[in-house]
C-alpha cells in the first residue's frame, strides 16, 4: 500500500476522509511556497499536491493561472519542483503528490522525470491531461520507481473511460466535481456525487473528490460519500492574500470538516 493509500485509509479507519492540499511551486517564491505547504500539513492538512507551473494550464481557474504565471515570471524551473518535494518531505510526514501536465515530463525524459521524483521523496503524479490508453511509458517508469498514478474521471466520461481510470490509477481516482477549469464554487457540483458512484460501480476503492471545494462544510459534505476533498484555489487564493499566516489558516478551518 503506498503512502497516499494509507493516509487516506487512516483517516477513513478515523470515520472520515482525508484533506488534500493544492498549492502551486514556486508561488509567491520558491521559499515561500515550501514554507506554505509545511504549514498546511501542520494544520490539518493530509495529502499535499504541488503542482508544477506550466505557460498552458488548460485546467487551471485564475487563481491558479495568475499564481503559476508569476512563478514562471520569477524564473521557476521544473528542477524547483523537486528541491521543493525534497524540502517539505524533510520537514513534516506526509505523501507529497506532484501535479503536472504532460508535456513538461516528456520534454524531460519520462523514466529520468520519475527517477528524481522518487529520489526526492515524492509519492507520485497527478497528471490531468493523460490519459491511462495514451501513458503507457508513465505506466512503466511509475512501475518501475514505485509511484503513485492518479488519473481523472469527469461527469463526461464514459463507463469504459472509467473503468480504465480506475484500473490504470495507484493512489486515488481524481473524481473532477464539474465541467470546467479550477476554482472555488458556493455549491459544489452535484455531479460529483455521480462520478464517485460510477468509480464506485467500477471497482474504485480510493475516490478524491476536487474542483470548487472551498469551505468546511463542503469538505465534511464531500466526505460522506467520497474518500478524500481536494482543495486548491482557495488555498492558492489565501497565500495570494496574506501569505503562509492566511493559507495556514484557512487550512486549519478547512481541516475542521473532517474531523
């Protein structure tokens, strides 16, 4: 069982499910967001997500797309994404994900990308823009580095995409709330609901539920029925707002929801 699996179970054998943790590398600054990220896992925070910033994130609302421009503006460089792994793994004990799109992990070489994942401690990838019929080398290198893949199902997808999702996954399924890009959202989709009954059906047994989720409640809500709530944009938002104080913070109020 890998590290995000047993977070994820033990908060479930606790009669919830587990928090989640988006924040963009790089953002305000290299330090500030290793700083950030430590502070959410102090604060009731039990899976993080670093994403890597990326000059085309199709997925990303505007706060995220407004935070990964100004790590891009500062001179980010993938490489930066596992000093930070490294970093924060050194610091507090919990799985770290990486979120990426594709393209930056081929223009870096798909089993040298994993091989320094792993070195640097990370527990695998989140990788929104792949899917399991076209990642057949990322199969192979995550295989062979022992890392967690985590793919997405939609509302849209199909019965067969997920069954695919589910089968090709380590770690959880990214079950996407709604249509559409990134964001924090009054109500989350009810759609989402329905994508965790579908993975469900389809032999899913790890589901984490993300796009919108932005207050307590809404974390406790999403909980009833899925296995973790994945929170970004308002975190992302928060930092933007009052630093590592603010996202820290609004991490711990979140943290009440599952607890």
């Amino acid at each position: 069982m890998s590290a995000v699996e047993q977070a994820i179970r033990a908060r479930r054998e606790a009669g919830s499910g587990a928090l989640v943790a988006y924040l963009p590398v790089g953002f305000p600054t290299l330090d500030d967001s290793i700083a950030a990220a430590i502070a959410l896992v102090e604060n009731g925070v039990d899976i993080l997500e670093l994403g890597l910033p990326y000059s085309d994130p199709v997925m990303d609302g505007p706060a995220i797309q407004k935070a990964t421009q100004t790590a891009l503006q500062n001179g980010f460089r993938l490489r930066d994404g596992f000093t930070a792994v490294e970093k924060v793994r050194a610091a507090v004990d919990a799985p770290v994900l990486v979120m990426t799109y594709w393209n930056p992990v081929l223009q870096y070489g798909v089993d040298r990308f994993a091989a320094d994942l792993a070195s640097a401690g990370g527990a695998g990838l989140i990788t929104p823009d792949l899917i399991p019929d076209e990642a057949s080398d990322w199969m192979a290198a995550s295989e062979a580095h022992d890392l967690d893949r985590v793919f997405l199902a939609a509302p849209s997808s199909s019965d067969a995409r997920m069954r695919q999702a589910v089968g090709a996954s380590r770690g959880f399924v990214y079950a996407v709330s709604t249509m559409g890009i990134t964001g924090a959202r009054s109500d989350v989709d009810a759609a989402a609901r329905g994508v965790v009954s579908r993975l469900r059906d389809a032999g899913c047994t790890s589901t984490c539920v993300g796009l919108g989720i932005s207050t307590a409640d809404q974390v406790r809500d999403v909980l009833s029925y899925a296995d973790g709530a994945i929170v970004g944009s308002r975190l992302v938002a928060a930092l933007a707002e009052g630093g590592v104080t603010e996202a820290a913070r609004v991490a711990a109020d979140l943290a009440t929801g599952t607890r």
